[in-house]
C-alpha cells in the first residue's frame, strides 16, 4: 500500500512539472495580453514557489 501510495506521488509530480515546464517555456509572443498576462502571472508562482523550497532547503540545512 505504501509503495502505491509512493508511485502515485512520483507521478502527480511528474505531471506537475510537465505542466510547469509547458507554462515556463512556451512562446508568448502569438498571445493576446490577457494570456501573457496570466502565463507571467503563473511563471512568477512557479518562481517564487521554486524559492521558496529552495529557502526551506538552505535552512534546514544550516540548522543541522
């Protein structure tokens, strides 16, 4: 059960990163400005969520 439960967490991240990656790479330039707007407002959430976990990383670390 726990391996499951392990192999459907590796896949929602699997397709989670799929979905970012489409959203951090794809070409804005053919887009109307309400669809850059969101497609840089949802670059800016991966980013900061990427800092943010990389924040708690270098924490955690130098609390050891």
């Amino acid at each position: 059960m726990m391996i499951e439960q392990g192999k459907l967490d590796i896949e929602e991240r699997r397709l989670q990163w799929e979905q970012e990656k489409q959203i951090m790479f794809c070409d804005t330039s053919n887009m109307d400005e309400n669809q850059k707007a969101y497609m840089m407002a949802k670059r800016a959430q991966f980013a900061k969520a990427a800092s943010a976990s990389v924040g708690d990383t270098v924490s955690v670390a130098t609390c050891e």
